[in-house]
C-alpha cells in the first residue's frame, strides 16, 4: 500500500493528460504556460505544506507513500501540486468547451465573490488561533479579491466548474484523509483547524483546494492572454 499516494496522483492525471491533445480542446499547445502557472502557485503552497508538516499541522503517513522526501515532503506530495492542477485546468476548459453557456452573470459572481470574502473574514475572526485556518482562508480572501480585481470573468466560469470539480476532489481526498482504506495518508492535528469534518475531509481543504485552483487558472489565464498580444 505504500504506493496509494502514487497512484492517486496517477490516476488523477491520466485521462486529463490523453485528452489535452483532443483536437478542440487543444490544452497541449499551451503546456509550456500552464507548468509556469504551477510552477509559480508550488511557490506559495510548497513553503506552506513544508512549515505545517515540520511544526506538525499536519502530517502523512509513511505506510501511504515511497520512501523519498524533499524538504520534508513526500515525492508524492510534490507530484499531487502537479497532477492534480492540471487535471482541474483541464476538467475547467473542457466544460467550457462542451458547455459554453456556464458562465453566471457579473452581478451574480460578483455576489458570491464577496459573500465567500465576508464569510471566510469573519470565520477568521473567531478563528485566528487555528493556523490551518488562518493561514488557508486568508490566502482564498486576497486570492479572490484579486481575481475580482484583474479577471472577474475567470470567477463567473470558476464558481461553476469548482462545483464539476468537488465530486472527484471529494473522492481523491476522501481516499487521502482515511475514507475507504485502513488509516489516513494525510493526517490533521484537529487543534489547527474548525475540526469540522464533511465525511473524513476537514472543512479547510475545500478551501485550500479552491485557491489552489484558481490561482493555477489565474496565471494560466494571465500568461496566455498576454501571449496574444
């Protein structure tokens, strides 16, 4: 079983990375662009995963995963900022592609935009405590006022897609935090974090893998428009 994380992360990107190549789709010609995109969000979340794991945030479990680390982390730590962006940049653009009518109007996005601002704000408030917590929602807060800032359009297609994209995350990190298997591959110190759970997953990952989307799709978007002009 030591294997499972590897092979997670292999099965989350596999079809996605056939299907880049679709002749509509056309993701592959512009792979140089978004590896940039997840080159520069590993930049944010990398330094995060490795301070929370030394200080014991949370953790994984060595029954789960082969016997390399860098930095503390696990190779298959490394790979799931890889595999797992460009499985969601893919799933997004492929249901823009199919469905290109999903797109809520700019009053509606901007609402929910700075509803989920307000609510993650006050959550902060009674929970500045907790680091997961802190240092998660205040991440999705500056992320989303920026990209309502310099791309509401991407968060008028995103809000929907994100939805698309909860049913396999709910099932990937469902299988990482101890659903369906004997133990956990990624532990919580429940301390750090609301210590609420949906099935196995603490309320906090939804989030964490909310901006780790959208900020992979927001320099994605950044780079190839401005590779047209």
């Amino acid at each position: 079983m030591n294997s499972l994380y590897l092979w997670l992360n292999i099965g989350s990107i596999s079809v996605p990375f056939l299907y880049s190549f679709h002749p509509k789709l056309k993701l592959h010609k512009q792979f140089h662009w978004l590896f940039l995109s997840m080159i520069l969000t590993m930049m944010v979340f990398i330094p995060w995963d490795v301070v929370f794991t030394r200080h014991e945030i949370w953790g994984f479990n060595p029954d789960y995963f082969l016997d390399t680390k860098i930095l503390s982390l696990p190779l298959e730590e490394w790979l799931f900022f890889i595999c797992i962006p460009f499985a969601c940049v893919f799933t997004h653009y492929a249901l823009l592609l199919y469905f290109p009518k999903l797109k809520l109007d700019k009053n509606s996005s901007k609402a929910i935009a700075i509803g989920l601002i307000l609510t993650l704000a006050l959550l902060l408030i009674f929970n500045y405590d907790k680091w997961y917590t802190l240092v998660n929602f205040t991440i999705a807060i500056v992320l989303t006022i920026i990209v309502l800032k310099y791309n509401s359009t991407l968060l008028q297609h995103f809000f929907l897609t994100f939805l698309v994209m909860l049913i396999p995350f709910f099932i990937v990190n469902g299988v990482l935090t101890g659903s369906w298997i004997e133990s956990q591959v990624v532990w919580y110190n429940n301390a750090e974090n609301l210590g609420i759970r949906m099935g196995t997953i603490p309320v906090e990952d939804s989030i964490y893998a909310y901006s780790m989307i959208l900020m992979n799709l927001f320099f994605f978007e950044y780079f190839t428009q401005k590779s047209k002009h």
